[in-house]
C-alpha cells in the first residue's frame, strides 16, 4: 500500500493536488474521499476535473441534490456525492458501470461499501485554511 501526504493552504492549492490526482488517473479508477462537511472534498473533485481536462472543470459542483453528476475529459469523471444517500441506496447507483470508460469521485464515501480497488483520499481541516490530504493506494 502506497500513502502520500500533501498539505493545502488555500482552495487553488487544493486543486493543484486534485490536478495532480487527475493527470495520474485511469480509466476503471475509483476515488473514495472522506473527511468533514466543508473539508475540501469538493475543491479536490475540481481538481480531479481539471487533472483529466474537463473543459468547465471551475463548474464542478458537489451533487448532493442529484446524487451524480458526469463530466466529459480524456475519459468520463462520475462525480458522487452520498451524503443523503443511505447505505442501502449505494447499490443501486451501479457505479462500476461507470470504471469501464471513465473514474468515479466518491465524496462521503464513508456510506458505502467499496470493493477493494479504491484509492482512499482523507481531507481533513488542519487549521482555518490549511488541509491534510492523504491519500492511500
């Protein structure tokens, strides 16, 4: 198991580490990110975005309403936010349909059950603009 550490002191920072998240993705990824509301976990989705050329990646927005949302890059980018999904629902999402053309971005993924092959990123608020991104692969 691979663990790399970064810290953010800033939004822009944080994208950085999302680019470089995204630059280094491949199609059949499955990001699984955790941390508290208002962690970060969205702006490192952005990144993610812009890692794997979205166009509009600066309008990736967390889908807590509509559960899911696609983006077009080199590849697909399922974003997916379950925090008012509740653990039964997660199955029903068929996500791994998603890993054979694209990534799946999992934000509260705390509330499902992963299958092994994901790549863990904990967000976590180490003071009032700064962030630990740790991420375990």
């Amino acid at each position: 198991m691979e663990k790399r550490e970064f810290i953010s002191k800033s939004p822009s920072e944080t994208w950085d580490i999302g680019e470089y998240v995204g630059k280094h993705a491949l199609p059949g990824d499955l990001y699984t990110l955790y941390g508290e509301l208002g962690s970060g976990k969205t702006q490192l989705a952005k990144g993610i975005a812009r890692g794997i050329g979205v166009a509009d990646w600066e309008y990736v927005v967390s889908p807590s309403f509509t559960i899911m949302n696609i983006y077009e890059g080199k590849f697909l980018f399922c974003h997916v936010d379950l925090y008012r999904v509740t653990a039964g629902e997660v199955d029903d999402l068929n996500l791994e349909e998603f890993l054979d053309t694209g990534i799946v971005v999992v934000e509260w993924a705390e509330r499902g059950l992963w299958w092994g092959n994901n790549i863990e990123i904990h967000v976590e608020n180490t003071g009032e603009n700064e962030r630990k991104i740790v991420i375990i692969k």
